[in-house]
C-alpha cells in the first residue's frame, strides 16, 4: 500500500479547520448592545444595573487595565429558530486562548442572578434547547479588562501588574455578541476528528490502529459535502462511528478523570480580581454540571467558597446544590493552597484546621486529603500535619518540572521527618490542567513509573491558574475516551474514589522519605522579602496575642477571650500564605497590598495583646516571656535602657535587673562578654569570633561576608535563582564608618555602615550582650539593586557532614556534599528561624528573624582543616512579574550562636523571633502551662475553638528524639484528652493529679492536649 499519509492528514486538517468548526454555529443575529464603564473599583449589580449606558458597536476598542466595563445586551430568538438549540456566544476581543490573565465576563439576568461566565474557550451561554422562538433575551454582562502579564513569555518588565502604573489605554477590541443557532451534529463532527486525529498521531507508526484510524477519517472527508456540513455530518460521523466504537484493550491503563479550575488566589492579579474569578468559574461549572450528570468537580481552598458566600449568594446556593447531588466534591481541606515550605507548623496546622472546618460546617464533608497541585516544594513535616488532621492522602504535581532529576514515583508512600506515612500521587499527565488531549493521554500512560504494580492515575481537568475550568468540550472528549482502542481509559471520578482504588491496588508502593524538594523556583524562599518577613512576624505576633489572651481569660475578672478577631486575623495571614504572595512570584500590586494588610495585622494584634496584659492589672512594669524557654538575657525599658532579666517560659516577671555573670567590654573594635570575643575587622568583617568556654575559633575565613551576586535566571525571574548565579559576584568589603554604638556593661554593639551599586546602602549592628554567646547582626538596607541577590556568608570551622535546618515542628538534616546530583541540586535551600551545623562535640548555629533561603558549602583549606559555610539568602531583585520586586527598605537580624546545640538553636529561634515584652501589669499570675522535660516544646496555647473554655496546647519533640516530660498547668484540671488538630478528642491522656499531664512523645512527634478546667462547665 503506498503512503498517503500526509495527503490525508493535511486534507483531514484544512477540512477541519476551515469547513467544519465555522459551521459548528448555523445561524447567528447580532445583539443589540450598550456600555457603561464602571469608575475605579468594581461596583455592586444594583449600582450597574441604575446606570445610563451608551449603545456601543462591534469592533470597538474597551477597557483600560484593571477595569470593569458592563455591558447591556438584548435580542430575541427569531421565530425560525424554534426546535434549535439557541445560544448566546460572545467574544470580547479575547488574547489567545488562556482563560486567566485577560478580558473575562460575567453574565447576569436583568434581576441580579448571575449565569454563565464566557472566556476564550467557554464563549457561549445556554438559551434554549429547544427554542420556541421569539425570546426576549436581556443580559447585564461584566467584563474585566484584565492585562496579560503573561505576554511574550515574560521577556520583559512590564507597568501593568499595578493599577497605580497601568495607564488607561483600552486593551481589547470587542469582536462578537450574537445569538446563534448551536449546530449540535457539526459540534459532535469537531469533538470526534479531534479526539480521532489526536490519538492518531500520537500512536506509533507501526501501529495498525493508526492506520485505520487515518483510513477512516479519509473515508469520512469523502462523505463530507463542502456546500452541506450541516446536511453531510450524520453521514460523517456515521463512517467515523466503527474507530470510535472500537474499545480499549484490556489492559488499558486507566485514568481517572475530576474536573478542576486552579484559581491561583493572587498572582498575575490581586485578591480582588480573584473574588470575580470565583465567582465566573463556579458559575460555569455548576452550568456545566446541569448538563452533564457523570460530571464531577473538585475544589478546594475554602476562602474561596467564603468570598462566594459572601458576595455571590446565587452561585453559592448553586454550589450548594452540586455538592448535594455529588457533582461537586470539596477537597484540599485547607484554606488556601498555601505553599509548602515558608508557613511556619502552626500556620499549616491552622491551614488544615479552618478548611477542613469549613467543609464540614457548611457541606457536612470532611474531606479526606491534601489537594495541593501547584506548589514550589513540600515540606516533610506535611505526612504527620495530614495525618493529624484526619487526611488519609496527598496529591501534587509541581515535582514533575523539576530541573534536574526525574521523581522516581507517581504512587508512593511519602514518610515524614516523625515517620507518619501519607498515601502519595503524583498525575503522571503532568498537569493540572488537562483537557485530555492526544499528547495529554499519550505522555500519562508512557510517563506512568508504577508500570507492572498499578493501572490507573489521576487527572485534573479543566483550564486554570486563572479560573476556567473544564468545558463541555473536555466533558465530550472523556466520554469518547472512556473506552477507546489505542488509548488509556478515562473515567470521571471523585479523587477520593482513585485513591482508594489506587491504594487497593498497590499497597506496597514505594517510600519515599523526607522533603519533595523542588528543583525549581528556589529563589521563591527570598523573592519579596518584606511579604516574608510579614508573614513571619504575624505568625509569632498570633501567637503571642493567643498565649496572653488566654492568660487573661483564665485569671483576669471580665476579661473576654477575642475568638473572632483571632479567628479573622489567622485566616488573613492564612490568605497570604497562597504559593504565589508568601513566595513572592505575584503581581506589584498584590505584593503592596499585602505589605499593607500585614502592617494593619501587626497593628490590631498588638493591641489585642496589650489588652490581655493590661487585663491583669497595672502596678509597674513587667517582663513577658512568649517563648517556651525560659530565658535570661537583656530587655530595654520604655527609656531604653538595657536591663538583665530572668523570665520563666511562657511566664513574665517584674522588670528588676539581675546581675549578670560577667559584664561586656569592649576594645577597640573586640566585643568579649566572657563567652565570646569578637573582633571586628577594618572592612566590616567578623575577623574573629573565639568561643571561650571551648576554647576555640568559630571562624575559618571572615565572617559575616556580604556578597554580592548577579542573578538573571534563564527564566521566571522572581521565581528561579540558577546555579550560575555564584560564578559573578562582588563582595562588599569597603566599610565607610565603624563607629562603637554601646560600650557596655550589658550590651557592645559596634555599627558599620557601606554603600555599594545602585546607590544601595546597608547599616549593620553587631551586637553581643551579657550572659549570652549569641552574636547579633541587626541589619538595615536601603536596597536599589537590579537583578541581584545578597548573601551573607559564615565560614565555620567545623567538618560537617550535614547541615540542619528548622522546618515546620522539626528539622530536616540536607549533606553539605554534592556526591550525587540529587545532593548538587539542592544548591539553595529552605529552612525557618535557623540552621545548624556540627562535628562531634561542638556545633554552631545561624538565627533569623525573617529569612528562609540560605545554602551550605564545605571545602577542605591546605591545612586539611574543612570549612562549612552557611550563606543566609538576604534579598534580591528581580524584575519580572514585579519591577520594582524588594526595592527599598529593609531591616531584620540574624544572629551567630557558637558552641550551640540542636536544643540551643531551638531555643534562640524561638528568641529571636519573640522578643520580651515589656509592659504595665501587676503581679502577673504564673504561666498557663509549663514543660518539665528535654525536648518537649510547647508550640501554641489558646483556648478552644468551639469556646468551651477548655485550654488547648500543641507541642512537640524538637530535638529528634525520643523525650518525656511533664506539662503543669496554672489552673486545675478535671480532665485532658488528646485531640486531632480539629480540637476533638482522640483519647484520654494521663493526668498526674490535679495540674499535670504526663507525655511520652516519639522523635518529632507533634501532640495536641485539650485540657478541660475544673468548675468550668
């Protein structure tokens, strides 16, 4: 047989193209329309609905960035049209075909119920099926003008991710507003060539089924009239129908289908423009759920559902109906999906208790796993904070854009820092956005890594990132791909449904232990530091207010725990820990925006907090300890002058100075407080940190290096820092001032200051103060860098075979060798408030208050002595999405604690993140709960949720071992259980009389008590 094949693949295409799909719409009549641009904000639909529009023509330019323009539209069905199916299409003059970043609509009745959104790949919304003819259409239609931040790939910065540098110039043209007759035998023609002609050309050449297949769509094109589409495509399809009815072998891999709509809470837009996301998407497919009964959608992130809730009455009542009827599955049970490495634990522990309590409340629900497909890593503390709260899996997906190294699973189990095993998948299809495509379904069976053990995966479909969802269209492809020879199955089905069918299947699947690092996007632990530092601050500030509050309310007379403004506020940080604002990949204008929201977060946290110590009673001032260490250390007062306090954990104490050990002196520029001496150096340096009690230099080289880097990534420039960023730098070495800023006897600080690039300058204070080794470097920038990063580099002398780092109730320990390329990827790194390194007998750790990227190196010196450097990751800027991403000012510390333990680096982390509180109270009573016992810290002390009363304490293992301990209460107990995250009780713990609960806890281990007060009822 001679080889036609290009003759008929290109007589198939141009067919397709240029006969069928115009014809998909038999008749059309144009919509009357008007226009009204909404001034600023977008405005309510009674406001729009009272407004006097103009008539506005096809073709006509509309919408400035970030605008709202309404559009009337009106028509009525012609009488001919009865017994068709009768649609509105419309086109606003749509960009490609992404349904996110771009002119978007949504379609109102004339009382105010929204319909249907149209986007590029979704224009239509339904009328009649079948029309009688003579309607009277009358739509109130509001369309976004949204930018494409996303145009020419990012090549360039753009002024447009901010409202405030947008312009007004009109975006878009308006094509099409017409009614028109939806052709359903051409529409079912398109969907089968597609679905045909894809699985063609992604089957082997070799393969006679796709040799059949292309002499049947040959054969069809014969029976395709060129004058008649309409009138020929019965008998088209009916030559396509034998391929298409041909069923999958037996041994088909299976892949289950779920529709879904990532909708990236902020990113390429601001929160406010997601709230109109929502409610596009959720009306869409609600829409698409009344026509299709096998249709399954799954959503997660209940903030979402909270704005539609609150704004979008009519499609949450329709969400409320799908979910009922089982179309709609809530999954995720988080708040948001947050990213996976930068929330501190209790943040994630909150993410997981306000989504899954959502759920439960207003749908009945639990969900059953994590749904977290798009995040830029994965801590492994997740297993154990899953499992906690009462999740039995876990899906994502990012792994598969790894630069490097290929994951080596798709069905795994995924074993945490604590040794809790979650049931893993990762979709083989590698998106989270599938439409089922030919490519699509070919890469899942050819990717698929658990060939020989499993049969099936899981697929997401629908368009996302930017809302969309899935379409009719990719409903119309599943169905003919449920049973197709040539091509994997495809069933549409609650992912809790694959899952347990994949765990069924496969029970022994492969672990994989410790973090799912992503070797990508690195630079998202640095990018926007400000956000950061926000987000770090607000965590420690909710948990101050929490532990205060709950002393009030415990022993002061009147004193009313704040449950709402707590629970606001936690779900506002909640908000901002989305995987595009807390990693600092998303638009100027979000990130402006949530700089504001955390200074208006610091704000009213702070005074719940000094409402709950003023509740206790004025009578000079106090010490408050929010820390669960007890501490010893320097505390200013109002005035500023230094005093030495001792302040139980979790406690306060009267401001009364106790003598320190040993007093600070300073020399020249050496620092020496009895534990440590510390020597600046001409250029700024640490020339010199010496451990007294050990008798020993910490520094191999100078320490406290600022270095300089350039830092243009290949690509996803505020996302990416590229290993070739190490190979151009300078280090900042000229120090314009040293000036001695204290002299003791309780603090030595020494100033320096440098200008360096762009007219950038940096303040750094080196501080050391009496009865601690800690070495404080309190830095100020005033940052006008382009595309650079700033690192701070510590050369210890120490061999170290690995580094620690604090994660989320733990730590996970990374090799400071690069022996495979798993190890070289991990060039840069996350961790929370410090990173510890060690040999036998001595370590040292590097503190922050606000920084999360960071590496650690090892080299071997000439004198065969090893030097391990850790380099803190301070700031960089990028330039794309945000042009203006970390410019400006910047202050935060971090610390060198030498001589220092994992328990050390605990104990300052929490330090330094929580400082002492001074205020006026009178004799305090004494903590809520203390700790006796090594290891055993107290993460969060609150009362309970459903305001029982009853006292609620989440700690944990910290050091990575076993550990026993005893928590005393300040209050007498009638009883204490052990509970999941949701605060409900798991089993009776073991009460050691009246104030005392005795606990055992395995290496990292994460309990949380709920202890029920005597005489409370």
């Amino acid at each position: 047989m001679h080889d036609e094949r290009r003759r008929i693949e290109e007589r198939v295409d141009r067919a397709h193209n240029q006969r069928i799909k115009p014809a998909i719409y038999a008749a059309t009549v144009p919509f009357e329309v008007e226009a009204w641009q909404a001034p600023g904000e977008p405005v309510t639909f009674e406001e729009a609905a009272a407004a006097r529009y103009t008539p506005f023509a096809m073709d006509t330019p509309w919408g400035p960035p970030w605008g709202t323009t309404w559009f009337r539209m009106r028509g009525q069905v012609p009488a001919e049209w009865a017994g068709k199916r009768v649609e509105a299409v419309i086109d606003l003059g749509f960009v490609g075909d992404w349904p996110g970043n771009q002119a978007e609509a949504l379609v109102h009745l004339p009382d105010g119920r929204p319909l249907k959104a149209v986007n590029p790949l979704n224009q239509y919304v339904p009328i009649a099926n079948p029309a009688t003819g003579g309607e009277q259409i009358d739509y109130l239609v509001e369309a976004a003008s949204n930018p494409d931040i996303l145009a020419n790939d990012f090549a360039a910065p753009t002024p447009l991710g901010d409202v405030l540098t947008a312009g007004d110039r009109p975006l878009y043209t308006f094509r099409r507003a017409d009614l028109a007759v939806l052709d359903e035998e051409v529409w079912h023609l398109d969907l089968d060539l597609q679905v045909l002609r894809e699985l063609m050309v992604h089957l082997g050449e070799h393969e006679p089924r796709r040799h059949e297949i292309l002499h049947a769509l040959d054969r069809a094109m014969d029976a395709l009239d060129l004058d008649d589409i309409s009138g020929s495509a019965p008998a088209v399809r009916e030559v396509l129908a034998p391929v298409l009815a041909r069923p999958a072998h037996a041994s088909a891999h299976t892949i289950s289908g779920v529709g879904h709509a990532h909708i990236d809470s902020a990113w390429l837009w601001p929160i406010r423009e997601t709230k109109r996301k929502t409610s596009r998407t959720f009306s869409n497919v609600t829409s698409l759920a009344d026509e299709y009964d096998d249709f399954i959608f799954a959503c997660s992130q209940a903030q979402q559902y909270e704005w539609v809730r609150d704004h979008y009455p009519h499609v949450w009542a329709r969400i409320q109906e799908s979910v009922k009827k089982g179309q709609w599955a809530p999954v995720g049970g988080m708040w948001v999906e947050a990213d996976g490495n930068l929330p501190g634990g209790e943040a994630i522990a909150r993410q997981l208790i306000h989504g899954k309590r959502f759920f439960i409340e207003h749908f009945g629900i639990e969900t059953k796993g994590v749904w977290l497909p798009d995040s830029f890593g994965y801590t492994a503390a997740y297993p154990q904070l899953a499992k906690l709260a009462g999740n039995e899996w876990f899906l994502t997906q990012k792994i598969s854009w790894n630069q490097t190294n290929k994951f080596p699973h798709h069905t795994f189990w995924w074993e945490g820092i604590d040794g809790t095993r979650i049931f893993t998948h990762f979709p083989p299809v590698d998106t989270y956005n599938a439409r089922f495509s030919g490519e699509e379904m070919d890469r899942a069976v050819r990717n698929y890594a658990e060939k020989g053990a499993g049969t099936r995966s899981l697929a997401p479909f629908g368009w996302g990132d930017g809302g969309g969802g899935p379409t009719r269209e990719i409903m119309e492809r599943a169905r003919r791909l449920a049973d197709l020879e040539g091509s994997p199955k495809v069933v549409v089905e609650h992912p809790d449904d694959f899952f347990a069918k994949a765990r069924e299947e496969y029970p022994d699947a492969p672990v994989w232990n410790g973090e799912l690092y992503l070797e990508l996007h690195r630079a998202t632990y640095t990018s926007q530091a400000r956000t950061k530092q926000g987000n770090r601050r607000s965590e420690h500030r909710l948990r101050e207010a929490e532990l205060w509050a709950t002393t009030a309310a415990l022993h002061a007379p009147g004193y009313a725990y704040p449950y709402e403004k707590l629970d606001r506020l936690w779900k506002t940080v909640l908000l901002h820990q989305f995987h595009d604002i807390l990693p600092g990949s998303s638009i100027a204008w979000v990130h402006r925006e949530a700089e504001a929201e955390y200074a208006r977060v610091a704000a009213e946290l702070e005074e719940l907090t000094a409402e709950a110590t003023a509740a206790l009673g004025a009578g000079g001032p106090r010490v408050f300890n929010t820390s669960p260490f007890d501490r010893a250390e320097v505390v200013r007062t109002a005035e500023g002058a230094p005093v030495y306090v001792e302040v139980p954990a979790s406690g306060s104490a009267p401001l009364t100075h106790t003598e320190p050990a040993q007093p600070v002196t300073v020399t020249g520029r050496v620092l020496d407080n009895g534990l440590v001496r510390v020597q600046v150096a001409d250029d700024g340096t640490l020339s010199s940190v010496y451990d007294l009690r050990a008798n020993r230099e910490v520094l191999a080289d100078q320490g406290n290096l600022l270095r300089l880097h350039t830092d243009l990534p290949n690509y996803w420039d505020a996302w990416d820092i590229d290993k070739h960023y190490k190979n151009r730098y300078t280090d900042l070495l000229d120090a314009e001032s040293l000036t001695v800023v204290e002299e003791g006897p309780l603090v030595g600080a020494i100033r320096v200051t440098r200008s360096f690039g762009k007219g950038s300058t940096i303040t750094q204070t080196i501080t050391v103060r009496a009865g601690s080794p800690r070495i404080d470097i309190e830095t100020d920038i005033d940052w006008h860098e382009t595309e650079k990063i700033l690192k701070a580099a510590f050369p210890v002398d120490i061999r170290a075979p690995h580094s620690s780092a604090e994660i989320q109730f733990g730590h996970i320990q990374r090799p400071t060798h690069t022996n495979t390329s798993w190890e070289a990827a991990r060039f840069e790194v996350a961790g929370h408030r410090w990173v510890h390194i060690g040999e036998p007998g001595y370590g040292v750790a590097v503190i922050n208050d606000s920084t999360y990227g960071h590496d650690v190196s090892r080299t071997v010196r000439e004198d065969g002595g090893t030097t391990t450097t850790v380099r803190l990751s301070l700031v960089r800027a990028p330039r794309i999405p945000d042009p203006e991403a970390d410019q400006g000012r910047h202050r935060f510390t971090y610390a060198l604690l030498p001589g220092a333990r994992i328990e050390d680096a605990v104990a300052e982390g929490y330090a330094l993140n929580l400082p002492l509180r001074v205020a006026d109270a009178q004799g305090a009573p004494g903590p809520v709960v203390s700790m006796d016992g090594e290891g055993v810290t107290v993460e969060a002390v609150k009362l309970a949720d459903d305001e029982s009363g009853d006292v609620v304490v989440r700690l944990y293992e910290s050091r990575g071992g076993r550990a026993t301990g005893t928590l005393r209460t300040g209050f007498p107990l009638a009883g204490a259980h052990v509970t999941d995250l949701l605060e409900r009780p798991l089993e009776p713990a073991a009460v050691d009389g009246d104030q005392a609960v005795s606990v055992v806890l395995r290496p990292f281990q994460v309990l949380t008590l709920r202890l029920k007060r005597a005489g409370v009822s």
